[in-house]
C-alpha cells in the first residue's frame, strides 16, 4: 500500500544545516514548533533566506531547491510533511535516494 503523506519531526541542533536540495516529485511543507529556522530557497539561480519562528509554515514547492539552517544558538524542531519519495536530488551532486542520503554519518556532520 502506498502512503499518501509522511510527518517527521526534525530537530536541528545550534549550527545544523543541511544541502541545497529537493525531494523528486513533490512538494513539502515545514511547521516551525520551537527556535527560530532560516530556510534558504533557490528559483532561477537566486537564493532567497526566510526566517521562520515557531507558528510560521514554510511550504516547497515541488522541484523548488530549499535548505533548512540553525544559525542560533538553541535547537530548532519541526514537522516535515510530504508524500514519501525515494530519490532526492542534491544542488551540484548526483540524485541519492533515502538510504544513502539519510545515514549516520551524514547526520553527525553539522553541514551535509
């Protein structure tokens, strides 16, 4: 049975940020619940930064570049909601999908 939408709770710890990237195929939404998240979008080449604080709703569009960064000095949570996809596509880099990009390795790292 395919899953039509997938909530994670993200926690961003002081200085976490990951890559530039997208999910294939479809388009997220990020609730801020604690801490103040900048979240950097990328259309046509140029990179616009928005800040969120707990209450905002930052939503991608599908295909659209996004990163999400701590810049403060406390932890950051919120909700990720999308459909599950298998394939995500980095700014620079080749597409993964889920198992190589979500590993342990890659998480301890502050910057992906």
């Amino acid at each position: 049975m395919e899953q039509d939408l997938m909530i994670a709770l993200n926690v961003y710890q002081p200085g976490a940020q990951n890559e530039l990237h997208y999910h294939e195929g479809i388009s997220q939404s990020f609730p801020v619940l604690k801490g103040i998240c900048t979240v950097r979008t990328m259309h046509d080449e140029k990179i616009t930064e928005h800040t969120c604080k707990p209450g905002d709703s930052i939503l991608i569009p599908g295909g659209g570049y996004y990163q999400r960064h701590n810049q403060g000095d406390k932890p950051v949570v919120l909700y990720q909601v999308k459909k599950p996809t298998d394939r995500i596509v980095v700014y620079g880099k080749v597409k993964l999908n889920n198992r190589d990009y979500f590993t342990k390795e890659r998480e301890d790292k502050r910057t992906l």
